[in-house]
C-alpha cells in the first residue's frame, strides 16, 4: 500500500531516472503550485522502507526498487477549446511576428525542448507530463476563419513549430495543421513550418500548391546523425535518415526547404556540425541556420538530470561549455544573444558553422520572403451577406 502525501509550500520530489522512450526522467510539478502530492511507502508492501525505521518517520520516500515496477506513462490527449488561434510577438530576434501553436506538450520528448516551462502554466510538470499530457487545438478551421476575417486582420506569415513541432505522432489522428493548413491555402495565405518530422510529407499536397504561389517554406531539424544519440536526446522523433530523406522529398517537390542545426550541444552533438551541414546539404535543403542550447527555467535542472543518467562523465565539462557562452549563467536571454550566445565557444561554433555551410555552397540563414498580396480573406462564420462587388 502506498500513501498520498501533501504538503505546502514545497516541491515535490521528482522521480528520477531514464524512462524507456521518454526523454525527461522525473516529473518535477509546476512552479506555480504550493501544494504538492507524492507516493511514499507506508511500510505495508514487501520491499517497502519502514517508516519508523525512516530519519523521518513516515515519510519513507519510494527507492529505486519500489520504482522498478512503475510503467512508463501513456501519451492521453486533451482538447483545448482556446478561441484564438494566432498569437503575435514583437521579439527583435524573431524572424516572425505571428504564429499557430496546434499543441501544448509535445509527445517527442525532447530534453532540451525551450517550450517545457509552458506546462507550468497549466498546472502541470515540465518534465514527464510536457510529454504525456498534450493539448490540441479543437474548431480549428472555424477559429481561424473568423479570425482572418476580421476587418482589421492584415497579411503576415504565420509561424508553425516555433513552439512545440506541429507535426508530433498525435497529429496522425487529430489533424490539426492539417486543418488549419487546408484554411491557409484556401484564403492564399503565407505560411512558414519547423519540424523533425517525417509527418510532415503526408500534406505534401498541400505544401506543393501553396508553393507554387510562394506561400510556404519549411525547415527541418536535424540534430545529430547518430541514431543512439537521438534516441537519448529526442526520443520519439524520427531518426536521421528519415529527416534527410523528408528534405529530399520536400525540395523535389519544389516546396522551399531548409534545414536548422537545433540545437548545438557543446560536447555532445558539436563535433558533428561540418558533417550535419555537409548532409543537409546533400539532400536538397536550400539554407541553414543553427541554433546554441537554451536552459531557461525548468530546463535547465531536467537537462542536467539527463546528462547524469546518460552522460556522468562529462556533465560537468557539457555545463561549465554552456555557461562559457551564457555569461558564466546556465542561460540568458538577451535579445540576438539568446540564440547564438557569446564567448570563445560560442565564436568558436560560430565560425565552424559558417565555413561549413560556405564550403557546402549554401546561403546562412533565412529562405526568400513569402508573398503576402495574393490573400484573400475568408468569409467569417454565420456571414451571409454578399459581396457589393
């Protein structure tokens, strides 16, 4: 028998370890609650601690052995009845100013992900639960027809992936962007999506028509060529070749195709960098960018908790490079610092990833400007009136 334990003011333990097909470990809860509950042995199962044996009596936390024995958690969907779907940002580093986030939590379960702080937000853990607990968005094609309609609305590329990857394994079932993608095209509206998905090619139709008119890049994240490595790091996203092939497949559709180094690690995926660049381009992309690791808030003790279940050895070396390049902080978010960072190592990654896509005979950066003159806004929901003209 377990027993519930609650308590305030205080975090919950997290539950620590590598769980098969995950990338986070524990399940530390939002920082946002100040009660938290946890399991603990009461004494009363075989291989339970007694907890008056316990430095605390009766408050035996569950060991190891009593964890070996806990199935790893289910992915289960929730709809997220959020009436708007465009959200703007006026960020000086950002390539975008509006975007569409189909989910919250993303089932690929990557441990460096800058979008697990969100979950928090909803009262729910950065780690375990961003993985299994994810939101989609519900009423897509109406949401988003309303919104376009509006009188004031004005053409601006829309951002998918920016967030988490629209195209996760739930999208199979749910299509969400495949909904939201069908509006787009439909009002001829521009459209850029980031992914580490192979999914991504199941709407190539779509994509195909909209670039014929200019209204659609796409960028694909490869992070390492090392299959073992990937399955650490991001566990539930396809593996290299899949991705390769997916730029391949894109480009020689004649959709706009780009590739991002995402992100670089220093001591685990930095060596790799000439290699990504020299494959990516092989397979078609058409430009690269690369973007340095991001810790802020919950990611960064999570990050570090899977650098010692898989990386021991040199977790101290990987965090000591990272703070080189944040300002002695495990991160910082200066604007057009966040990204890149700053410092010898930072330069150093800098100028290994400009050479190779130099030598590689690719353009550093961003694909050519969509159009925004062939919109045509939709007619919004319940509006029957004609048009004067």
């Amino acid at each position: 028998m377990k027993k519930i334990i609650s308590r305030l003011g205080r975090s919950a333990p997290g539950r620590e370890g590598v769980v098969k097909g995950r990338g986070s470990g524990s399940n530390q809860q939002s920082r946002y609650l100040d009660v938290s509950s946890f399991a603990e042995a009461d004494g009363w199962e075989p291989g339970d601690t007694n907890p008056e044996d316990s430095p605390q009596h009766g408050t035996a936390q569950l060991g190891a052995a009593q964890y070996a024995d806990v199935p790893a958690p289910d992915t289960r969907f929730f709809p997220d009845h959020t009436k708007k779907l465009i959200t703007t940002n006026r960020s000086p580093d950002l390539p975008f100013s509006q975007s569409i986030n189909p989910y919250k939590g993303c089932e690929h379960g990557c441990i460096y992900c800058f979008a697990r702080p969100t979950h928090a937000y909803l009262d729910l853990s950065p780690g375990l639960d961003f993985e299994t607990k994810i939101f989609y968005k519900t009423d897509v094609k109406a949401r988003l027809t309303a919104e376009l309609a509006k009188p004031a609305y004005r053409c601006r590329t829309i951002a998918m992936g920016t967030n988490t990857d629209p195209y996760q394994p739930g999208e199979k079932q749910h299509l969400v962007i495949r909904q939201i993608l069908e509006c787009l095209a439909g009002c001829r509206h521009p459209v850029s999506i980031v992914t580490k998905s192979a999914l991504v090619l199941r709407d190539i139709d779509i994509l195909a028509t909209l670039a014929k008119q200019n209204l659609v890049n796409v960028y694909v994240s490869v992070t390492t060529l090392d299959n073992r490595l990937k399955t650490k790091l991001e566990p539930r996203t396809a593996g290299p070749a899949a991705r390769l092939k997916t730029i391949t497949t894109l480009s020689g559709a004649g959709i706009p195709t780009g590739a991002m180094i995402a992100p670089v690690i220093p001591f685990i995926n930095d060596a790799e960098i000439e290699a990504l660049v020299k494959a990516c381009a092989k397979a078609g992309a058409q430009t690269l960018g690369y973007i340095l690791l991001r810790l802020p808030l919950e990611v960064k003790p999570l990050f570090e908790e899977w650098l010692s279940n898989h990386y021991p050895q040199r977790a101290q070396r990987v965090m000591s490079a990272i703070r080189s390049t944040r300002g002695g902080a495990a991160y910082q978010s200066k604007w057009h610092k966040r990204m890149v960072g700053e410092g010898p190592v930072a330069d150093l990654i800098r100028t290994r990833f400009v050479s190779a896509v130099k030598k590689a005979g690719l353009a550093e950066g961003k694909l050519p400007m969509l159009s925004t003159d062939l919109f045509i806004p939709p007619r919004a929901p319940g509006d029957s009136q004609l048009d004067l003209f």
